[in-house]
C-alpha cells in the first residue's frame, strides 16, 4: 500500500535566478577594453605595425605541407635567419612565376630540414640551403619544435594554429615578444651583484602568412636599439683557440658529422633529379671575425661544397651578393633585402644554365 505522506507531499523545487552583469560587471568590462586598447596603442607607439603573423611552429608546419599538397616542385629555402630575412618571397615568385617556399629557422641547423626534404619523395624541386657556419657545422637546432610539429601535430594544434590566425593581423601586442614578464624583465634597472648581463635576443623582424620576413626599420633609424642588437650578437664570444680542448674536440667532431649528414641528403636528392644549393649570406662586424674562427672556410666550406658536389654561392665570391647594408652585423635592411633577392635570383639562374651547359646538373 503506498505511504499517504509520498503520495501527498511534492518536492519543493527551488529557482535561483540567472545573475545580471550589473554595474560592477559592466565597469569591469569597459576597464578591460580601456586597458587592452591602451596596451595596444603604446605597442603601435613602439613601430610595431599591425598586420604581422607569429613566427610559431604551427606556422612552419603549415609551409611544410605545402610540399605534400602538390607543391613538390617548388623552389624550398631552408637555413636560418639570414636566408628568412635576405630573401624576399614577392621578389622571387615576381621573377619566377611560382611560389617559393620558406622553411628557413633562424638559430637552427637546416641539415634536419634537408634530411627531410631528401626523403621526402613529394620533393622533385630545388632547395636553397643557407649554410650560416656558427650554426650550421655545429647541428645546432633551436628550433627544432617547428620540425616536430610538422612530423607529430596533433589535431587540437592544428585548430589552434587556425583560431590564432585570425587575432594574430589585428593585434600588434600579440606576440610573446610583449608579454608583460619579458617587459618588466628587460627594464633598464641596474645589475645586482654577482649578476650578468645576458639579454634575450630582441624584436628583429616581421613575418606574413607565407612565412616572408622583412627587418623592422627600427634597427636601421634607432641607434640604440642597433646597438643593443649588435651587444647581444657578440655577448660571450671567445675565439676557438681560447676555448677548453673538450669544447674544440667536440666541435671538430660535429663538423665532420655535420658534412657527412648533407653529403648523404645530397645524394638522396640527386638520384631523382632534386637539388640542392648551398649559400652563405653576407655577414659583416663580429660576424667577420666569429664565423671564420668557428668554422674556418677551407675546412668547413670548401670541404662541403667538395663533398656534396652541390653547387655552392658564397657571398665572398659574388658581387651580386656584396655591397648591402646589414644594421646589424648579420640580416638585411628590408629595403636592401628587395634589390638582394632580385640580384641573388639572376646570379642563381646564370650559375644553374652555367652548370647545366658543362653537363653538371643532377
């Protein structure tokens, strides 16, 4: 028999009502919007021009698959920062008629980039390697998380790469380059000490959607911001005499290794007509003294170039890739990389028919 007391008593049901944003909220919301438009007017204020993608590991993954989509014979630049910031995409697909591809990674070997391309089957193309000698006889890969993401990017990356390309043109502030931390970190407040003076690298540079990369402007009318650029480039250089035998040992052994790994790619390339192009880009300053201490060119250069096979353009060697201004020891002014990319294009196109005709091609 059913219990009187369930079968008459009904379950209060409680509403609590939906919370209105109310003053307080909406002041918050206005205080929010003053103080981001605020941030983004000072960040303006600084030269910094909206318009700009990230130079993020999403960003180089996606330039990759442009291989794997039936852009396998394109003409690829890969190295680091100067082949990003001396050659000019506009300028080259203008000449060309095609897009090139940039896959360079600045502070970053590109011998992984090109072991890749060599077995990559898709790749029928020319590739570009800039061969900066500090970075690429040591291996060095700082960026080697843009080359993982292409191998291993994971469909919640993929959408976040997609989501932050539409906030990444219209805000200026939108780079890690302006986080609050890094700002307050790089105050002009005295060394404690006991304490060092070793300051990140600073803003160089603007990228596009493509990947193409022109110098912010700033180096070349800021004295001082030139300045900080060039200190930070030659902070804690010391000549390879000076340095621990260990170090030299390794670095001899990773310049041997180094040669070995782009002799291998080379070849891979060549037996399916690929090919590619080694480049060393112009460097002035420290970078005159640095680079042929590090990796001497008789030893490092020639012996790649020798090795390979490949036809090899030093800037040394070339008037076309001579006589341009680099404010900062090591990349182009955007201006000069304009009048660079279209000399550098006819100096490769002569070379290339000059090898072809003596019967050298792959």
């Amino acid at each position: 028999m059913p219990s009187s007391t369930s079968s008459s008593r009904a379950e209060a049901v409680y509403q609590r009502p939906l919370a209105s944003l109310g003053r307080s909220g909406w002041l918050a919301l206005v205080v929010a919007i003053v103080l981001v438009s605020a941030f983004e007017a000072w960040v303006r204020s600084q030269g910094v021009p909206p318009g700009a993608y990230l130079n993020s590991a999403g960003s180089w993954a996606e330039q990759r698959r442009r291989i794997d989509q039936g852009e396998g014979d394109a003409w690829v630049f890969t190295g680091s920062s100067r082949v990003k910031f001396d050659v000019q995409l506009p300028v080259w697909e203008r000449l060309d008629g095609k897009p090139p591809i940039m896959l360079a990674l600045e502070g970053t070997s590109p011998t992984r980039v090109l072991e890749g391309l060599a077995e990559d089957e898709d790749f029928t193309g020319k590739v570009i390697v800039g061969v900066a000698p500090g970075l690429f006889f040591s291996g060095y890969e700082g960026q080697r998380k843009s080359i993982d993401r292409y191998e291993q990017e994971s469909p919640s990356q993929w959408l976040g790469h997609r989501l932050s390309l539409f906030i990444e043109p219209l805000l200026s502030f939108y780079d890690q380059e302006f986080a609050i931390s890094r700002i307050l970190g790089r105050l002009d407040l005295p060394i404690r000490e006991g304490m060092e003076w070793d300051p990140e690298v600073r803003l160089l540079a603007f990228q596009d959607r493509q990947r193409n990369t022109r110098m912010w402007d700033r180096l070349e009318y800021d004295a001082d911001y030139r300045e900080l650029a060039r200190r930070i480039w030659a902070q804690g250089w010391k000549p390879f005499a000076e340095r621990e035998p260990e170090w030299q040992e390794r670095a001899l052994e990773n310049r041997g290794k180094q040669i070995d790994r782009a002799v291998a790619a080379v070849e891979k390339l060549h037996e399916r007509g690929a090919e590619a192009i080694f480049v060393t880009m112009p460097y002035d300053g420290h970078y005159a003294v640095s680079e042929p201490d590090r990796a001497p060119r008789e030893l490092a250069w020639d012996v790649l170039i020798e090795r390979t096979g490949a036809l090899g353009l030093h800037f040394e060697d070339h008037e076309e890739m001579q006589g341009y201004y680099l404010p900062e020891w090591s990349h182009m002014s955007a201006t000069e990389a304009d009048r660079f990319t279209e000399a550098f294009y006819g100096l490769v196109q002569r070379k290339l028919a000059e090898r072809e005709a003596q019967g050298e091609t792959p």
